[in-house]
C-alpha cells in the first residue's frame, strides 16, 4: 500500500559513481508512491548515470552559475572542495526552487565524506522541518562540520555504500523508511505566540522550568537553546529569520570558546543577531568563566598547567584568568553596545557557574563585571543582581526582566 503517495523526494548524488545504489533507493520510494526528483552532482568523470536524471549534472554546474566542464577541471586537479561547493550550491538553488513551486516534500542522499559534503551542502538551504535524511558512513564522527544548526538526520552506513549487498541494502532501506515516515507524518499545528529563545548549559538548565513558566503564563512560547556551539548558532540563525521575537541570553560560554579554540565555539557573529534585529534582550555572562575543550589533547599547550576539571567522557574544562576576562568583556560590549531593542545586561554578583568552588574565582568575576561596567555605552541598561546565576530567584528575576522589555 502507498504511504506517501504524491510526496515529492529531492534526491541528490553523485549518480556517475553510484547509479545502481541510486536505483535502488529511488525506486524504494517510488515503490511507496513518491515522486522521485533526481539531482546529479557528481563529475561526470566517472561516466553517464545509468538512468535519466531530472537534474543532470550539467543542469546542477548551471544552477551554481558555472559549467560541468569547468567542473571536472576542478576535480582533475584536485581541488575537491571547491567543485563540491558549487555542486552543492547547485543542488542547492534547484532544491529552494522546487520548494517555492511546491515539488518539494523531503529531501534524501546518500555517500562518504564527498558525497554527505555535497548533499548537507544541498539541504542545509532548506527550512526547519522539511525532513532531511542522509545514509552516510560518517554518521558516526564529527558531524558538526555537515549539520550546522540544521535539522539534517543521518543515518549510519556500516560498510562503504559501493555496490548492493546484505549491508548496504538495509542501511539503504532505513534511511528510505526513515523518510518516508517523516514525510508521512507531516508537521503538527504550531503557535502563533511569540516566541522567546533562552540559552542555557549546564545547570543553567536546572532554572529553564521556572523561566519557561514565567513566559508562558505570560502568553509566550519558549524555546531552549544548548549554549554548546550549536546552539547558539541556531538561535542567532532563527533571530536572524525573524522567528524569535525577544532573547534571554544567559549563557555567553560560546563567546569565550570562540575567543580561545573551544568546543563550544559559536563563530564569530554570536550575540549579534538580537542586536541587528532590534528584538528585545536581557543578557547575563553566564558560564563565560572557563573554555571547554572536547579531550586533553584539544588544550593549548598554554592551558595544560592550570587545573583542568573532566565533565563525562569528553568534556574538559580550563578556567580562565583576569585577562582573559578583560579581552572577554572588550568583545561582548563591542557587540551589545550596537544594539538597537531594548536591552539589560545582568551582572549575578554572586557568581557565573558550576562547580561554584572550582570556577568562581571572585577575583576574575569581579575584573568582567568591572570591564563591562566600564566598556558597556550608556543606552544599554546595567542590572547589578546580589545573586548567583544559578540562584533561582536570578531566574524569576531575568524571565520578568524580559517580560517588561517585551511589553
């Protein structure tokens, strides 16, 4: 029985290498009713696919304001990156196109590192809850680099997706299956109340309840945010669309991990959307007073002296010293300073994180509130709190702040 009858399924690959295991995922959905538009990204170095894409490749280098010849130059001479960028952004300029014409339901690829780069590449253009699968065997390392902040599932390949076999069919049948049941399913009713982002890590998290509940009494929808590299990305990426409508941004460690090679790393626009947008913002540095690195080996060999404290299997945290809170509060007043909504900046005078005993040095708190004081330009409203941030009197505090901001 069809599931997913007249359900359009974006497909792209590199056809010219992979036909036949392009075939069999293609007609596994076709099987179950879909409409299957294919997308071929590959070279053409390694021959003609051995069916007719909608998208050949020539079409893709076209889209992406180039040529299939310059294309396979580039491949030629080694420079992989740059013809996976434009195939990629071919892909990716036909997908946005079939979403605008309304032929596009769920998007599906498969393939190694050139072939998950190429395809995340492709769908990273597409919204929030377009479904987005990709068969891959680097599902299970770093996968940072492919997803971003965007909604992309990726499904495991055991074994090397070359040829069809007892392995690869499976992994190709679940991602096919994974699919369709997200496509099936569709999306569920969603609010119309204005939405407020929170950032949050580590025991931050603990207090998110009593803001959320603070909000929503209010007549807000709440969203949190894993202030983890990625979660501040995406909540700078939702302001910047316009989704997120006031900020409660409490969690400014991806600052500091952007300043010193941390994992938590949020790039170098953190904490700059709400400020462009005019959004209302209540900011505190929270959790700002340590860098987090994912092992031993990530530690600069500057910090490898000082007292490194292991959170689970790979979280390694390094405190931070007086100087590196001043170059800390130099960077975030630069980028509150340009806000143009109504904003407070709160300083919790009794701390920023946890352990208090082993990163709340008073010392260096004391050296970024003073920083901020003095950096931070007039129009930006400073809240001295004789509270810790993980107090949850700071948390009522904070929410409440935002909800006169709001008003």
């Amino acid at each position: 029985m069809a599931v997913c009858a007249k359900k359009s399924i974006f497909f792209v690959g590199t056809f010219d290498t992979k036909a036949d295991e392009a075939r069999y995922l293609k007609e596994l959905l076709e099987g179950h009713g879909c409409i299957v538009l294919t997308a071929d990204v590959g070279t053409g170095n390694g021959g003609k696919p051995s069916f007719v894409c909608d998208f050949a490749s020539e079409k893709v280098a076209e889209a992406a304001g180039t040529s299939v010849e310059w294309i396979r130059a580039l491949a030629q001479a080694g420079r992989s990156q740059d013809w996976t960028q434009l195939m990629g952004d071919g892909a990716a300029t036909i997908a946005k196109k079939l979403l605008v014409d309304g032929r596009l339901d769920g998007a599906i690829s498969f393939g190694g590192n050139a072939g998950t780069s190429l395809a995340s590449i492709a769908m990273k253009g597409l919204p929030f809850g377009i479904p987005k699968v990709i068969c891959s065997t680097v599902a299970s390392g770093n996968t940072r680099p492919y997803l971003g902040t965007k909604d992309i599932c990726m499904i495991p390949s055991i074994a090397d997706i070359a040829g069809l076999n007892r392995i690869t069919k499976v992994s190709l049948t679940q991602a096919a299956g994974a699919l369709l049941g997200m496509v099936e399913t569709g999306t569920p009713d969603l609010s119309t109340k204005q939405l407020i982002g929170i950032t949050e890590i580590g025991r931050l998290a603990d207090t998110g309840p009593r803001m959320r509940a603070i909000l929503e009494a209010a007549g807000y929808e709440t969203v949190l945010f894993h202030a983890v590299g990625t979660g501040g990305r995406a909540v700078e990426d939702m302001i910047e669309q316009g989704q997120v409508q006031g900020i409660l941004d409490l969690s400014l460690n991806e600052v500091m991990d952007h300043l010193h090679g941390g994992f938590c790393d949020a790039g170098p626009t953190r904490l700059e959307a709400a400020g462009n947008k005019g959004i209302p913002a209540v900011i505190a540095p929270g959790y700002s007073n340590r860098i987090v690195y994912s092992s031993r080996e990530a530690i600069p060999k500057k910090l490898k002296e000082r007292d490194v404290w292991r959170h689970g299997v790979s979280i390694f945290i390094v405190p931070v010293t007086k100087e590196e809170v001043k170059e800390l509060a130099h960077v975030v007043a630069a980028k509150i300073n340009e806000y143009k909504g109504p904003t407070v900046l709160m300083l919790p005078l009794r701390g920023l994180s946890s352990p208090k005993e082993r990163f709340d040095n008073p010392e260096v708190n004391a050296v970024l509130f003073q920083e901020l004081r003095q950096q931070i330009k007039p129009h930006i409203n400073i809240r001295e709190v004789d509270m810790h941030i993980l107090d949850p009197e700071f948390a009522d505090e904070a929410a409440k702040t935002l909800l006169g901001l709001m008003k």
